[in-house]
C-alpha cells in the first residue's frame, strides 16, 4: 500500500483559497443534508499542560466518500516564538478499505479551511457592497481571514489591530505588499472596526474584544477565536443585536462561548440561533434579508472541514504526483 505525506508547503500549493472556499461549501452543506457524520471533538487538558490536544474524527458520505481524522495539539504561547498555535497531521483513509490514504499537515489545512469557511459566510451573509474590512488579531488566521474576505468581495480597505501592535504593523507591511488595497495597522480594536462593513475577531482571548457601540448598521461578523465555553470575543450585546449563524448548532451548545455566556446572563434563548451556514447553502434557511441588520457567523471549526479538504488535497496530489510517496 502506499501513502502521501504532504508538508505545511506542499498542502498551502494544493488549496489555494479561492478552491478551499466552494470545497467548504460543499462540506458544510453535505452536513445539512447529513451526509456527513462527526461526533463532537474530544479533547485532553492534562493539568500542568501548555497546551491541550484534540481528535476530530469523520465520514463522508457519496462520491467522495472517505473516513478522516484531524489529531492537532493547540499551544496559545506557540506565536510569541513563532510558531502556530496549531499543530498535527489530518490522517485520510480509503471509505472501501480503510487504508491510509494520506498524512497531511494539519496546521496548513486549519489556517485555510478556517478561513475559507467565513469566506462561505461572508459570501452568503455580508452586504454585496461590502469592502471596508476589519481584522483583530493580526496571526495565522488574520492572514488566511483576508485571502478569504479577498476571495469573495471586493475589499477597499482593510485595518488590522493586535494586542500587540508591533504584530498589526508586520501585518500590514506584508499584507500591503501581496494585495492591490490599502492595509493599516491601527492602536485599538475599536479603531479598526468603526465603519467596517466585514468584521474578522481571530484572537485567543477569553474576555471580549469587539463591543456593541462599535459596530455600524449592515456589518458582517465572522467571529472565529473563541473556542472553549468559558471564552468569547464579542459582548453580550453585541450577540443579541446580530443575526446568529453558526456551522452546527450542536458544536454551538456545547462549546461556544460567544453563545453560552449570553445564555447563561439570560440575554438570549436556543432560539437566537436562527440557521448553520450549511441549511443557506441546501435552501433551508434564509441569511441576510435587510441592508441594515447585523450578521454574526460563529465559528467553531468541523472535522467534516478537514476531511473535505483532505481528500480535495489527496485527489491533486494523487493526479500531480506531489508529496513524499512511500509504502506502508
């Protein structure tokens, strides 16, 4: 039998956003028409740890039909030496067999797909005119979030704050110099966002970074850090003033701070999350009906999103004969 093993470099060649956004399409609404299964991830916090790992496992059914699993450790501390705060391998296995497939790197896979799902979102929930772009959080997933908000509108200008903001100048003299709009790194969160249209929250934090008074009639949220039930990064009222979707609900209840805070103060109910992204996608559900309501996209991250990804990357690598080629 024999296997691929695909580097951090050779998964960014085989996934350009662009693809990564129709193939999360496809996942997420292979999800709402369930033809896709996928527990909830488990996850082990050893005390005394730096990081936490997690297994995220996968079937999807049909033409593509395959098994997968995302094994990945995240590290919080890993970016002030460099490093993404994700890490591990994505495992693909034959639906007939199930032969391994493929050993693919995981942080490569989770900063594209990541983005390519808000850029789902934002294609389907942000204003048409929408191009003022906002992003806090200036790491991995700010740099994947403005390849994807570039891949589905046309971005006029983009401001970037960080908690560190020597990280948002770095931003911005790279990002200025990959893409044909203005990039500015600002002081402040609320800077960046004041007269946004497309809002990115991609931090680590537990405690709100986006607030209410911040936000203009008709923006698009695509709130992605937070990712425990004890953390969020938009306040309680910002939730109750915005249209709530999520990826799946049942990834929602039970991890997303964002959504279980406001509960628990008594703020909203079940029913404030109105659609997954997957059920626009089928018909089910309708997104965005004025120009002047607030859209929220919350985003926890789905196994199903790695394997989709995992096995558009093998079918190219398979065809290219890229990757390290090897029996097992």
């Amino acid at each position: 039998m024999e296997i691929v093993v695909l580097s951090h470099g050779q998964v960014t060649g085989l996934l350009p956003m662009s693809e990564c956004v129709d193939v999360m399409a496809e996942a997420l609404a292979a999800v709402a028409k369930k033809q896709a299964y996928q527990p909830l991830r488990s996850i082990i916090r050893p005390e005394g740890a730096k990081g936490v790992m997690a297994t995220m496992p996968s079937y999807l059914y049909g033409e593509k039909a395959a098994f997968g699993l995302k094994e990945v450790c995240v590290f919080p501390n890993n970016p002030n030496i460099g490093k993404d705060a994700h890490q591990g391998s994505v495992l693909l296995h034959s639906a007939e067999t199930g032969e391994l497939l493929a050993l693919m790197n995981a942080s490569a896979i989770t900063a594209i797909r990541t983005g390519a799902v808000s850029g789902v979102a934002t294609r389907l929930l942000a204003r048409e005119d929408a191009g003022d772009l906002a992003i806090i959080g200036a790491g991995v997933q700010g740099r994947s979030h403005l390849a994807a908000m570039a891949a589905v509108r046309a971005i006029r200008r983009v401001r970037v704050a960080d908690k560190k903001p020597v990280a948002a100048r770095r931003f911005a003299e790279e990002m200025s110099a990959k893409y044909p709009f203005p990039v500015q790194a600002v002081d402040n969160n609320e800077d960046a966002v004041l007269g946004a249209d497309i809002i990115v929250t991609a931090t680590s934090a537990q405690d709100p970074v986006l607030k209410r008074d911040w936000l203009a009639d008709g923006a698009h949220l695509n709130v992605v850090g937070a990712c425990f039930p004890h953390c969020r990064e938009v306040d309680t009222a910002t939730v109750m003033a915005s249209k709530l979707f999520v990826d799946r609900r049942e990834s929602a209840l039970s991890e997303a701070g964002d959504y279980l805070i406001p509960v628990e103060e008594g703020a909203i109910g079940p029913e404030h999350i109105l659609a997954e992204i997957g059920e626009i996608l089928t018909g089910e559900s309708e997104g965005r009906t004025s120009s002047e309501e607030i859209t929220m996209f919350k985003a926890l991250g789905l196994a199903i999103e790695d394997l989709a990804a995992a096995e558009h990357i093998y079918r190219k690598a398979k065809q290219q004969r890229v990757g390290n080629w090897m029996e097992f």
